[in-house]
C-alpha cells in the first residue's frame, strides 16, 4: 500500500509521498513514488502514483522514453496541463490494456496517479488520474487529493486546510496527516519525500527526503500527540444518565 497526497493551494502547490512497497509482510521494499519533470523557467510538473508497482513503474518508464526520444506528444511537450493529464491517463490506461485484455484480470494491475504541475502561461492545476484514464481536478472548494491509504490522514486535512492555507502551513498539516497514517498502518512507511512549488516560480525544487531521525518530524509527532491527549482531558465527562 501507499499514501500520497498533494495540496494546489493560491500560494503554490504541495506534494508528499511514502517509499513503503510490499507483497506480504516478509517482502517490505523501499521505492520512489514522486516524480519530478522540469523545463527550468517554462514548466515544472509532479507525478505520484500509488497502485501495482509495474504498472507505475511502466507508466513513468513510457512518459520518460517519450523525452528521451522526442516522440510527440510528450510531458514538455504539450500546451497545457489539461493535455498533460490526457497524456498521462492514456499512457496508463494504456499500459495496463497491454497486460491483459480481460477486463477482471486488469484489477490487479490498477493505480492512481497524482499530477500537478504549471506550464507558463497557464494556471497551476492538480489531477487525480483514475485506472481507467479518465481524471478530476482540484478546485478552490477541494484543494487536495490522497490516493492510498488515506483514511487515516484525511480527517486532519479535511478539518485545516483551506485554499489560501500558506505552503509552510500545509506542509505541516500534511506531515501530521503523515504522522497519524504512519502510527495506524504498516502498509505505510518512511522515508517521505516531499517538494514544495512556488506559483509562477517555474523553478525546479530540490525537495527533502525526510527520514525516521529527522528531528523536525519527530518533534511535531510528538507534540501532535501531547496535543490530542491534552485536547481529550479537557472535554466534559459524560453524566451518569449519559451512559446508563
């Protein structure tokens, strides 16, 4: 399993992503799962993905030979971010078509991807990409997208973060949502990537790879908690006649 989750806010555009890959508790493996492609001052774009492994690693395997051999269309190539998204779904849907032309075999080879991004002259966009090709976009209303397992860290994100939430502030939330996904599921594993894009920068972030040791992490995990301890001993007890 996988949790990945990005954020296209009025400031710029958030990206976080786990490494944790498995195939039974005995195969535990560590595997990118963000992406990064950049024309420096004409575009910047993020892929994520969460699903089988050999699909995603397909579909970002064709998107890169496409460059390599200029063939058209391809991610630097084309207009808009809207293309771009078609691009990537009909790369995927692709992809997994040609393991198998049986409709209910093609389920175990399914994933999502996350695609944001900015080509100049155009506004930031974010995409959820479905296995069948066909994606949605972020709005001010629905500023986030979580493939995976999101259940855990949605509730956080759901309750915070807001359109014009700052970039430092979403990267915060995030990790925490981060944080709650790590202490409930396995599945999910560190290291997290994370890059954070600037609006109209049209620059390529370096990123961080953020490790079990990193202290920044560690500290807000630790005072999330004191938080939530705290927070639940100052509500109201239940009456007698509440509970019986």
């Amino acid at each position: 399993m996988t949790y990945c989750c990005a954020m296209r806010l009025k400031d710029g555009l958030v990206f976080i992503s786990d490494t944790r890959t498995n195939a039974g508790v005995d195969h535990i493996s560590v595997f990118r799962k963000l992406y990064t492609f950049a024309v420096e001052g004409e575009r910047f774009i993020t892929i994520q993905t969460s699903g089988n492994l050999a699909t995603t690693q397909a579909v970002i395997g064709h998107l890169k030979n496409q460059l390599d051999l200029r063939q058209e269309p391809n991610l630097y190539s084309v207009n808009n971010m809207f293309e771009l998204a078609e691009l990537v779904g009909h790369t995927l849907k692709r992809v997994i078509a040609d393991v198998t032309a049986d409709q209910q075999e093609q389920s175990n080879y399914y994933c999502s991807l996350l695609v944001g991004g900015q080509i100049r002259g155009e506004e930031m966009q974010l995409y959820n990409i479905y296995p069948q090709g066909n994606f949605i976009s972020a709005t001010d209303d629905t500023p986030f997208f979580q493939i995976g397992e999101s259940k855990y860290g949605k509730p956080i994100l759901d309750r915070a973060l807001r359109y014009d939430t700052s970039l430092s502030d979403a990267l915060r939330y995030g990790l925490v949502s981060f944080d709650s996904t790590l202490r409930s599921n396995v599945s999910v594993g560190m290291p997290l990537d994370a890059i954070i894009y600037k609006k109209d920068s049209f620059a390529f972030p370096k990123g961080k790879r953020i490790y079990e040791q990193d202290p920044y992490f560690n500290h807000i995990s630790r005072e999330w908690s004191d938080i939530l301890r705290q927070g639940l001993n100052t509500l109201p007890d239940p009456t007698e006649d509440y509970w019986q």
